[in-house]
C-alpha cells in the first residue's frame, strides 16, 4: 500500500459546482497533514494545513479522519482559477525523525 | 511575502556534465530542501539540510548528488555526471520548523533541468 494515495482525477467539474478529494495514508503514527496547490510545470503551493477539529478557509474545508486515516478536500462554488493539481501532503514519524511524503495529486479541470 | 528564488529557470546540460542548481531560502529560515519532480510524476524528496549539514537523504540522493549552503544565503545542489534521467523538475524549499512543522513549506518556482 503507498504511504499516500490519492485518486488522480481528472475531476471535471462546472463553474459553481462542489467538489471533494479524499487522500489515504497508511502510517498511522502521522504528525501533520497539508494540501497543496500546483499548477501545471509550476511549484507546490500551501493551500492548507489540516487541523484535527477540520478547518476553513473561505471556499476550501479540509477534515481529518485519524479512524479511517484520510484527509479530505472540498472546494465549494468552484472558479475557473481552482483548476490545478491539489496534492495531499502527510508528515509521518520516522526513526530518528520525520519524513515529509507527497501524495501524486488529484487534477482538477473547472469548467465554464 | 517572501519567496525562495531559485536560478537558472531552466538549465539544458550535456549527459556526462556536472550542473549546479542555485537556490535562495527565505531569510529566517533554518531548514532547507531539495526536491524533483519528473515529468508527469509525483514530487520527491532528495535532501534536507540543516546547520549546514545533511538531516537527512533519501535513495535517490546518491554519490552523484551534493548540496551546499557556501554563504549565508545560498544553497546549491550539485549533480555530478548527469544522466538522461536527472531530467527534471528540481524544486528548492525552505521552512521555519523542521519537515515543515505545523506550516509547510515554502517552495521555489524550481529549476528545469534537462539532460541530453
């Protein structure tokens, strides 16, 4: 099993639509989770930490599943500008510290 | 807001040719990474480096690879003998805590290496 699955998509979506992204990770034992943004041959952007108690930050929620170990992302009254990869990011305990993995990302086509 | 400026955008080098990608962290930063990300794949973890020493390396960071913070302010990563498949996306970043902490990370647009 990957350390941090994602569904690559493409999810395509209209404008004004809702639309939700789920990210699995196996190590139980992980610290700290994050989705970020990148858009094509750009660099990963912080979109959001994910916070136990969930959290929001104007049309994007993000919710923490330690139970079932998943994260998810949903983007509310999707904008043109939303269409990117959003990859999920989970800082996991390793001996002697911690890693940093990257998820391979879900695409995101927002359509007029 | 500040930024990790990373140089050159896009570097074409000969396979066999030793390259170094340039890399500016955020002033207040203590904690410095490298990444690649081939074409159309995930992104990975090469190094990460702090108080002017490796952290920590993964697989792919071999012989080959090299990093170094020669002043103050840059970090370089140095890629001995390239190979056609060190084609990529090498992208810089840098945090206030270690992997990120509670924050991420903060990256650079990145350097395109390509080798031919």
């Amino acid at each position: 099993r990957k350390e941090v699955e994602q569904d690559p998509g493409p999810f395509n979506v209209p404008e004004g639509a809702t639309v939700a992204f789920n990210c699995t990770y196996s190590n139980s034992a992980s610290q700290s989770f994050f989705w970020y943004r990148q858009d094509c041959r750009k660099e990963p952007k912080l979109l959001m930490s994910v916070y136990s108690s969930g959290n929001e930050d104007g049309r994007f929620t993000a919710q923490l599943n330690r139970a079932s170990q998943y994260i998810s992302l949903l983007i509310r009254d999707s904008k043109l500008s939303d269409s990117a990869t959003y990859l999920c990011v989970v800082k996991v305990v390793r001996t002697g510290g911690f890693k940093t993995i990257f998820g391979a990302g879900t695409r995101l086509f927002v359509k007029a | 807001e500040p930024e990790v400026t990373q140089t050159p955008s896009h570097q074409v080098t000969q396979m066999g040719q030793e390259v170094i990608l340039r890399c500016v962290p955020i002033s207040n930063h203590l904690y410095f990474y490298w990444y690649r990300q081939i074409l159309g794949q995930k992104v990975e973890f090469l190094v990460s480096f702090y108080n002017n020493e490796i952290s920590e390396k993964s697989e792919i960071f071999d012989d080959q690879f090299s990093v170094e913070r020669p002043d103050g302010s840059n970090f370089t990563l140095k890629i001995r003998s390239t190979k056609l498949e060190d084609s990529a996306m090498y992208f810089c970043a840098s945090s206030e805590a270690l992997w990120g902490g509670d924050y991420g990370y903060t990256f650079g647009s990145g350097t395109r290496l390509t080798v031919v």
